[in-house]
C-alpha cells in the first residue's frame, strides 16, 4: 500500500483530536475512580486524588456534549471512513481492501463504543462506587463500555498502521493546511442524507442514543 503522506481536512483535525483528548482523559480518570473503589479486577493502587469523580464527571459531560458535533461530521462529512457496501469486502480476506474495510468498520465501532459509554455513564450514581454497590446495570455497562473503547482504539491504531504505516498515523497531528481548507469551504462536503442505509442505521444508533444520555438523568435522578 502506498505510505505517502496523506493530507487530512483541518475539521476532522480538530475534532479527531480533541475528541481523542477527552477520551483518554475520561479513561485515565475513569481508571482512577475504579482503582479506588473498585479493585475487583486488579489495581494499581494509585495515589487517592480528591474528588475523582467529580473530574472524571466533568470531563464525561464535555465528551457527551462533543460528541455529537463529531458524530455528526463523521456521518455527513467524513462518512469514507466509516463502515461502507458492499459487505462483500470482508470475504476478500487479506487484500488491501479487506484492510481498510476492517479500518472503517473499527472506526465506526469507536463512535457505538462511545455512545454507549455516555448512555451507561449518565444511569450512574455518585454514591454507588462509595458504598460498594457495584452491582448496576448501569456500572456494568460503563465498565464494558470502556473495554471495548480501549479495545476498539487499539485496533484503530493498528489497522491505521496497516493501511497507511506511520504517514497515516502521523497525518491527524500535521499542522499542514491547504489554501481552499477554509472554515468557509468546511462544509460545502455535507450531506444531509447518510451514503449508505448502513450508515443511516449506525447514525440512528449513534445519535439516538446520544439524546436519550442527555435525558436519561430526568429518570434517574433521586
């Protein structure tokens, strides 16, 4: 496969990354949280921070208000790079387009991981983890939420390397900008209709379950 640089739109940029920022923030802290109260499948026995929850709350509610924007531009924007027909491309195992099909098919795994995460976070309560009541649907559920975050970005790393080696790897932190990459020229690409009616059901998925986290506290609050 070719490893020339590839140039990649300054939106996607910015959200991409600050998107990934809060991710790994979220995780770090998350972390946090559960090698404090938690333990049940090893620790580290970190140092207590105060109010460990409360930081990894702020940061879960600045992803929840993010996502969206970057759900939105993945759908209508940069829907290349998400799952596409035909299916057909994942018998052709092992050729380059086998790759990149599982590449897409990673990345919209991300966006489903994500919105499950902030689905299953906004059923929490602060005080669960403090009383040892670890046994919610909603504590179980963010748990898996993050293994399968952690396990899907791994596997975006490692099929990025694959299918275009470290120029593609490299290419989301460049500072290059093209002349006609212009807020005003950003979003001349979007569509309003998904490409695909796989897209139109992962995007349902997606931001369907998004709005219901933003309302979800309305029921579970005290």
């Amino acid at each position: 496969m070719s490893r020339n640089t590839p140039y990649q739109p300054v939106l996607l940029r910015l959200l991409h990354n600050a998107i990934a920022l809060l991710v790994f923030a979220a995780l770090i802290t998350g972390f946090m949280v559960y090698d404090r109260y938690d333990k049940r499948f090893g620790t580290l026995n970190l140092p207590i921070i105060r109010d460990t929850q409360g930081i990894h709350g702020t940061i879960a509610l600045i992803f929840l208000i993010g996502l969206p924007i970057f759900a939105l531009y993945c759908f209508h924007i940069g829907s290349r790079r998400l799952v596409q027909p035909p299916l057909s491309h994942f018998q052709e195992v092992g050729k380059p387009i086998w790759w990149v099909a599982i590449q897409r098919l990673v990345n919209t795994t991300i966006l489903l991981s994500g919105t499950l995460a902030v689905i299953t976070g906004r059923m929490m309560d602060e005080e669960w983890l403090p009383n040892q009541d670890f046994n919610h649907a909603g504590y179980i559920g963010h748990l898996i939420s993050w293994v399968l975050m952690i396990f899907s970005i791994a596997m975006h790393l490692l099929m990025s390397a694959k299918v275009g080696g470290m120029p593609l790897l490299l290419s989301i932190y460049s500072w290059r900008i093209r002349a006609e990459d212009t807020p005003n020229h950003w979003f001349k690409s979007f569509k309003i209709k998904p490409s695909s009616p796989i897209l139109l059901m992962m995007e349902v998925l997606v931001i369907g379950g998004i709005a219901i986290a933003f309302i979800l506290p309305v029921f579970y609050s005290k």
